[in-house]
C-alpha cells in the first residue's frame, strides 16, 4: 500500500512517499480502509524529533474511512468511522483500536469527522476538564484561526464565555469572528494592554495558548490575578525556563501544561468526550472548517504550509 515513511528525523522534506506493507490488525483492533488522515502541529514535533519517535514509522494518528474488517464481527464492513490515536493514518491503511474510534453520523462529511475528534476532544478538555467554564467567563485564545482555535472559540460562544482571539491575518479575523469571537486581535508587543482595555480594564480569566514561546510572556501580562494561563501547545517553540516566581509577580497565577491523552485517559472519558464533540458538530454548534485537502504524496506541503501559519482550520490528506 501507499504511505508517508519518516526514516530519519528533519523538517517536512523526511516524508517520503513510498510503498509499505499493509498493517495487520493485533487484539482489540479493526483494519479501516483510510479515506482522510488529520495533520496535526504535534505532527511536526515527532517528524522533527521534538517529541520522542523512532525512525522509520508512518506519521500521523487521525483519520476517518471505512472499515475492512472486524474479527470481531461486530461493526460491519464499510461502516463509516473516525479515530484519533491510530498511529500510522498517513496511509491507504491503518489498525485501529475498537475502544478508541466513533462511527461517523449520516451528513457529516468524511473530510470534517477526520478531522474533528483531537482537535475537537482537545476543545472540550480545555473548557470542561482543565477547567469548568460558565457563562460570563472571559478568555483568550492566541491562534485562534487554527483548528484548535476555531472549535475552542465555537464551543465557548456557545457556553456564553467571552472570547478574545489572536489572529495573524485579515482572512483569519474574519473566520475568529464567524467563530463567535467578541473581538479579535493582531499580535503585537502591546497586546496584552489592549485586550485587557477591552475587557474594562481588567485581566481575562484564562488564557489558552497554542502558540507557546513566541506568546508565553503576553499570557503571563493578559491574565488576572489568580487566573489562569493553559499552554497546550508550541506553534512557535517550547516555552523557555523561567523562575516560579513570575507566577506570584503577576498576580499568583496558575499555570498549567495539559496534553489530550491525559484527559481521555480511560475509555469511558474517550466516548464522553468524543460523544460530546461528534453531536456538536451533527447538530450544527460547532463547525469544522477544513482547509482544501492535500494529496497523500503531498504531506511534506501540508506540514510546511501548517508550520508557515498559511493554513485555517484543519488540516487532512485525502487518501
């Protein structure tokens, strides 16, 4: 079959497109013909090396297609399913485990369902699980025409929260707003101060950074005294060392460093949060926008656009 192999670690040039063995379901597991796979930014930290990853493997852990079998029995042959933990999805065909997948509903597009379960699941843990969000609560979302940015955005409008996006470009202010932002802003070194004159002089309750070194600084200046700044993501670099007591210097502030595996941690958190994000999006609260599909043999071109910032939204390979 047809797949992206990384045989050493580097930049997007690694993914190479060649012909691999075909995956052979273990225990637990199904084999699913890949119709999309997700690209992801945690994509880019194993390719480069950045997080742990052993040379050669196939990248990539979402997707969404068909399946072939199930020596089990019990999900029949060419039903439409989405996953977000199946190591491999950057090919014609992957394994995957029964426990962590979710059939997709009639209507949904197969583009959209492969993309929407991390960065959708990802969404919801921030707002219901780092912390319970309520009405009236206000936040900043840096990156907020991202994949992550606009599902976080949506979901919260519909929570009543006030949100403050950062966005890089005109077209990415225009889709921030779409999303439900109450304003939406441009980075910039005095960015803090006008956010928080926007918010009547005061700092936001929380802060949900994607972007990581470049922003880190801004979040700390954003947030309230005793509020709090999520850092789940490193668009731009890993937040460099600082002293614990910056925490206390801008106002006791709690800090947190949260990953989506530990908040789908058990199945049962897995079909919660997955159930959660799979009726937002059949019934219309949130709406995945998918940037145009890239070509499996192109993944190096979705991996440098991802990290030149040129895409909105999600990401996928039509397989």
């Amino acid at each position: 079959m047809k797949a992206i192999l990384v045989s050493r670690h580097g930049g997007p040039e690694v993914l190479e497109y060649t012909d691999v063995d075909a995956p052979v379901p273990g225990e637990g597991q199904l084999l699913v013909d890949v119709s999309f796979a997700g690209v992801n930014f945690i994509d880019t930290y194993f390719r480069s090396g950045t997080y742990p990853s052993e040379p050669p493997y196939i990248p990539g852990t979402e997707g969404c297609g068909r399946v072939v079998d199930d020596p089990r029995g019990e999900i029949a042959p060419g039903t439409l399913v989405a996953w977000h933990d199946a190591p491999g999805s950057y090919a014609e065909q992957v394994a995957v485990d029964r426990n962590r997948l979710v059939a997709v509903p009639e209507g949904v597009a197969p583009e959209v369902a492969a993309s929407m379960l991390l960065q959708g699941m990802t969404s919801h843990y921030l707002l219901h699980g780092v912390r319970e969000t309520a009405p009236g609560d206000t936040m900043v979302v840096t990156a907020g025409a991202g994949g992550v940015g606009l599902i976080l955005t949506q979901m919260a409008a519909a929570e009543e929260a006030t949100v403050y996006s950062v966005v890089s470009t005109d077209e990415k202010e225009r889709l921030a707003y779409e999303a439900g932002a109450a304003k939406v802003f441009r980075y910039g070194p005095s960015l803090a101060e006008e956010i928080k004159a926007e918010n009547g002089g005061r700092g936001v309750d929380v802060v949900y950074d994607g972007v990581g070194k470049d922003t880190f600084e801004m979040c700390l200046d954003v947030a309230r005294p005793r509020g709090l700044v999520c850092s789940f993501g490193s668009a731009s670099g890993d937040v460099e060392p600082f002293k614990i007591q910056e925490l206390k210097s801008h106002g006791a502030l709690f800090l947190t460093r949260p990953s989506l595996a530990h908040y789908v941690a058990t199945d049962d958190e897995f079909l919660m949060r997955a159930q959660a994000v799979t009726r937002a999006v059949e019934d219309g609260t949130v709406k995945i926008r998918v940037n145009p599909p890239y070509e499996l043999k192109n993944a190096r071109q979705a991996h440098e656009d991802l990290q030149a910032r040129r895409t909105t939204g999600s990401v996928v390979l039509a397989v």
